[in-house]
C-alpha cells in the first residue's frame, strides 16, 4: 500500500490524517473504491450496533439514543432510517453523543412524501442519503421543515426514469436489489477504517471511521445508496459480446489448438505455467497497481478545490465537529485534537 499525501488536501482545518494509506483500488461499473488503512481510535460507539432511532416525535423530528454503556458516537452525516409502516427520515447533519444520551433532531427531513405513522419498536435499517441529495441537505441543516428535500427527491427519481415523487424508497427499496451489486462487487479490507469513492474518475467522496468496527458497520450504506445510486446513474453500457469464431469440437477439442491433458498445444502452455512466469504477472500485476494509484493522486491533486470554509458546529470533551463548504467539496469531520478521526466529504 501506498502512503498518500493527496488525502491532506480534501481535509481543511487542523485534522490530520497521518498514517492512513491507501490500498488496491477497486472498481465496478463507474464506480472506483479506493481502501484507506490507518490508526484505530479507541472509544467510539459503532452507528448500527449502538446507535438506535427510538422514535419518530413528528414528521421532521427524530431522537436518537446512544445505548452503549460506554464510548462516543458519532452520528454518521446524512444517516437515514427505513422502517415498516412508519414515516422515513433522514438527518441533514452528524452529532455526537455521550453513551446514554437521547438527542432530538428536529430539522431532520422526511424522505417519504405521503406515508403516515410514527416509528415503534419495530425493525429497522439504516442508509446514506445519495451523494445527489447531500449538498442540499447539508444546506438545510437547522431548519425546520419537514419536506424540504421533496422537491429534489423527485427530481432525483425523475432522473432515474421513476415516478417523479418526493418518495426515496422508490430507489432504496425498490431498486435495491440493483444497488446491492455494489456491495458484492467491491470488497471491505481487513482493517479498513475509510474509502475514497470516484465516480467516473472523479473524486465523488471521502469517508474516515474511527475504526474498522465503525467503517464495517457503514460499508452498505456507503458503498450502495451514499455512492451507489450515482454509481448506477453512470453505469456504461455492456459491451457487445465478442464474436465466437473458433469451431468447438462435440468431443470438447477446438479445431486449432486442442486442450489435451491440461496442455494447450499450440499455445505452448505445458504442465502449467513456469515460476517465471507467475513472477511476470505478479510484477504486471504491481505495476498496474501503482499506475492506478499515481493516477488516482494525480486526479485529486488536478481537481479544483476553491477556497472551503471550516465551521465549528458542536464540542464534546476534545472532539471538535465542524462542517466543511466550498465552491467543490462539503462535509463534515470530527477531529480529537489535530487528529481526524471521522469525515464524510463529499464532491459538490
């Protein structure tokens, strides 16, 4: 792996993210995933195992608890929340919160125009917004109007050949099936506490957990609603299938060049394939490697950053959350002194 520099750049402010590298990266369709290693930070609560939404108050007003018995969580930026029979939400903005403690949202956004009733104990599961929407809500943080990403919800369904409806569940729910490719198409590392994600070759975000818990626990939300709706948008075409020129014999033989015995004869593959050889493709294999990553960097050094401002919205012992604005790149980090230990900064 590959100590980067270029990761620096998309995170303003005092927050460093020293000792975290990037990894192999992955690609399916138009959507590239990058892994991130790095330093595990100690005492923070996971969002699925110890994060909850415990109720519904009333249309754009949701709590939150932290049932942990100890730790830190740190409510990841754009969370969702889809529930049976009960109107679905999602917050416009991270938080953090003390192990116990209940938090009221009450400029969170409905993301489903028409469905009434309020959340009991019932089952739940989580998303991201999708990177179309995040801008807009970052935006509207602190205001309290329910319906506020109505408007841009059905636009974004319009673009998809849906139902022009203030109703996200058309593209979650009912196209979930399409957007779950993503998460068996591109592999969680061990020990990964982060991704950058392009789409189409370009910077589309960057996500730092405080560790490989925590990222674990976000790796469907990300990888298939926050990234993958944009990813499935910009899906090329499937090539035309190649012409199927050689004659293939009933007995299993082509007719110019027979497999026989593991042997291909007139390709001169015998008893498999020699040491050297498997060095050569492992050495192409590396190269190609470094090639993607030097091209990845070179991506993020030429993308235009403009100036960005850094706001400091919520302190919690030596936690500092603060949002990220810029003509290009908006978000938010949390960062314990000059460390980062979360970000979720997306491309505008």
């Amino acid at each position: 792996m590959t100590q980067t520099t270029e990761l620096e750049t998309l995170v303003p402010g005092p927050g460093s993210l020293a000792g975290h590298r990037l990894g192999t990266p992955q690609q399916a369709g138009a959507l590239t995933m990058v892994p991130v290693s790095g330093p595990a930070h100690r005492g923070f609560v996971p969002p699925r195992t110890g994060l909850k939404l415990s109720r519904v108050v009333g249309y754009g007003q949701v709590e939150l608890a932290n049932r942990a018995d100890s730790g830190v969580a740190i409510v990841p930026l754009h969370i969702g929340y889809i529930q049976d029979r009960a109107q679905n939400h999602a917050l416009c903005r991270s938080a953090l919160l003390s192990a116990g403690q209940t938090l009221r949202f009450d400029d969170a956004c409905c993301v489903q125009q028409s469905q009434g009733g309020h959340l009991g104990e019932r089952d739940q599961w989580f998303f991201v917004l999708p990177l179309e929407l995040r801008a807009r809500a970052l935006e509207m943080r602190g205001a309290a109007d329910y319906g506020k990403l109505w408007g841009d919800i059905a636009a974004l369904n319009a673009r998809h050949g849906l139902a022009r409806r203030g109703h996200l569940e058309q593209i979650l729910s009912r196209r979930r099936a399409v957007l779950t490719r993503f998460q068996s198409r591109l592999e969680l590392q061990p020990g990964q506490v982060g991704a950058l994600f392009l789409l189409s070759g370009r910077f589309a975000g960057l996500e730092i957990a405080p560790d490989p818990r925590y990222f674990a626990e976000m790796w469907t939300a990300l990888v298939c609603f926050a990234y993958g709706v944009a990813a499935w948008h910009a899906e090329p075409a499937p090539p035309d299938p190649a012409p199927y020129d050689l004659a293939h014999r009933e007995d299993g033989r082509f007719e110019d060049g027979r497999f026989e015995d593991g042997r291909f004869e007139d390709g001169r593959f015998e008893d498999g394939p020699s040491a050297a050889g498997l060095a050569g493709v492992r050495g192409a294999l590396d190269r190609d490697r470094s090639a993607r990553l030097a091209e990845i960097g070179d991506r993020l050094a030429a993308a235009p950053a403009g100036p960005v401002e850094l706001r400091e919205e919520e302190r919690h012992l030596d936690l500092r959350l603060s949002t990220v604005t810029g003509p290009q790149l908006a978000g938010q980090i949390v960062t314990d002194g000059d460390r980062t230990v979360y970000a979720s900064l997306f491309a505008r």
